[in-house]
C-alpha cells in the first residue's frame, strides 16, 4: 500500500542527498581523465567507435573481443594516439567463467573500473517457425546471458568501489517490432536487457548509474542486411543508416559526470525509426 500524505512529509533521515561533486562547466564534465572503461564488442562496428570516443575524451580503456584479432592493434592504436592506457581481452561473454576472470584481470591491470560498456551482440534474424532451438540458444546466450554476466560481475566490482556505471547496448528491437524482417528472438532479447538495465538502476541506487542506449539500423556488420536495407532508408525519418560516429557522443555522455543525475534511462538512437 502506498504512504499516506502525512507519511510522505515526513523527512527521511539522509535526504536530501548532496549535489555530486563535479565540474560545472560541461566541457569539463565530459572529460574522461583518469577513468577506466570497459567496452566489450569493441573490435569494430559501434564498439569500436565507442572505444575511440573513451580514448579521445582521455579514458584508460580495455577492450574485449572475441573473434576478431583486430582488437589487439585497434587497441595499441588509440593507446598511442590519445596518450592513454588500453588492454585487449579475448572474452567469449556467454562464458560466466571467462567474464568474470576477464573483469577481474581488467581490476588487477588498471585498478579498477569505473565504467562497464556492455555492447556484444549477435543476432540470427529468422521467423521462430523457421530458427532452430540451438539458434535460439545462440542468441539468448550472447545477448542476454552474455550482458547479465557483465552486468553481475561488473556490478559486485562497483559495489565493492562504492561507483560504477554500466551502459548496455541494446536496440530500437527491444522496442519496436522493426520490419520486414522477422526476428522475434533477437527482438525479445533486447526488450530483456532494455528492462534488466532499468531494473538494475533501481538495485544498484547506492553505488552505481544504469542506463541503455537503443540503436536503429548503424552502418555496421550488424546493420541493415539486403533484404531490409531499403525499408531502412524508408522507415527512418533521416532516410539511412546511422554512422558509428554518430553514436559517439551518446556513449560518452552516459560514461561522464556530464549525465550525473541520469539512470535508469533508455535512449533510442535510430534517426526517427520508431517515430512513426
Ligand atoms: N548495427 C546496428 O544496426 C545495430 C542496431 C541495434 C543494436 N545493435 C547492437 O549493437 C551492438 C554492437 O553491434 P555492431 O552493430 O557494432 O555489430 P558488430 O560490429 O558485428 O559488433 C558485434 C560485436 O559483438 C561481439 N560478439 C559477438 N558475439 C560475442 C561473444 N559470444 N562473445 C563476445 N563478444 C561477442 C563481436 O566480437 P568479435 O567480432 O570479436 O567476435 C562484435 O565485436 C550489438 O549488441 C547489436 O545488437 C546494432
């Protein structure tokens, strides 16, 4: 039952809470200086890019991959351009063993974590009459087993710190059932994580931000196949594809003090895809 209005005007003890202790001029507020960034996925496509963005705004960054070796040299890349401390990690996410012995050699290498970019993912976009059990499982063990690992051994680091900040990557499919291809698992999959992240805002209140970002169709490996690139272009109101470097700045704000007051938010980033 809810409180009463008498109960309500009651002044709980420790509230309100004091304003964070940040800069005030935003510029400075979107600095990464000092931090450590986790971004898994990071070998190409959004990851990459979202990587970039840490290194240029001056974060440590440690960049997981799976299968693509590009990660290794991407990774001494950006050390060495932006003047910054990067690691690549092979990490299969749907291993909980793997996850949880890469974060904690993430912990051990740069001495902490102060912000989790869950971003793998994978999709197999089949209707669910013709997509296979294993399929199935493929896809739920990437993109939801695969975050909730992330998200649960990223987050005992975070309560341990007493911070922390988790950005998931999930999809404008978890939001809307995005056409014409059918691809009911990959879809449910991104609506579980897009609520898993709300709902970890709420547990994690006193140590840590949450918050997702939903792309539309980004001009990556991921991105609009043949068969559903022109509906693309159609259904979009900006008429394409997201550049990754346009998704840029949304991660960056969500890693940075700027974004100090948000959690629990989930940002669709689709060039009006949904709009309609
Ligand atoms: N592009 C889009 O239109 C779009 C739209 C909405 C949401 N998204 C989401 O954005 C995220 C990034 O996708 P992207 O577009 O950048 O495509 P991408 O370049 O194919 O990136 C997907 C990444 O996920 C990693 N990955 C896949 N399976 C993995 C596993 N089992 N363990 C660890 N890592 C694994 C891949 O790593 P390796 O290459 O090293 O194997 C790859 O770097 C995904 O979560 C995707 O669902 C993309």
């Amino acid at each position: 039952m809810s409180m009463s209005v008498e109960d309500c005007t009651q002044a709980r003890e420790g509230f309100p809470r004091p304003y964070p202790n940040t800069p005030s001029n935003v510029l400075e507020q979107l600095r990464l200086t000092g931090k450590v960034v986790v971004v898994n996925g990071a070998a190409d496509g959004i990851g990459l890019a979202v990587a970039e963005a840490m290194a240029e705004a001056n974060a440590n960054v440690a960049l997981w991959y799976n299968s693509n070796e590009a990660a290794v040299e991407r990774s001494q890349a950006l050390a060495k351009i932006h003047n910054v401390k990067t690691a690549a990690y092979k990490v299969e996410v749907s291993d909980h063993n793997q996850v949880y012995e890469a974060i904690a050699t993430v912990v051990r290498d740069f001495g902490k974590i102060d912000v989790f970019i869950a971003n793998a993912g994978m999709a197999i976009s089949k209707p669910i009459l013709e997509q296979t059990v294993d399929e199935y499982r493929k896809q739920m063990s990437v993109n939801v087993d695969g975050v909730l690992f992330c998200a649960k051994y990223a987050g005992e680091v975070f309560k341990r710190q007493g911070f922390g900040n988790l950005i998931i990557t999930s999809s404008m499919s978890g939001h809307t059932v995005n056409v014409p291809v059918d691809q009911p698992v990959y879809n449910a999959s991104k609506a579980f994580v897009t609520h898993f992240g709300k709902s970890l805002a709420r547990e994690w209140r006193e140590f840590a931000r949450v918050n997702i970002v939903s792309p539309g169709f980004f001009d990556t490996k991921m991105g609009a196949s043949p068969l559903a690139m022109h509906e693309a272009y159609r259904m979009s109101s900006l008429g394409r594809q997201g550049h990754v470097k346009e998704i840029k700045g949304l991660y960056l704000y969500l890693a940075s003090d700027a974004s100090s007051y948000m959690t629990g938010t989930d940002v669709l980033i689709d060039g009006g895809y949904v709009l309609p």
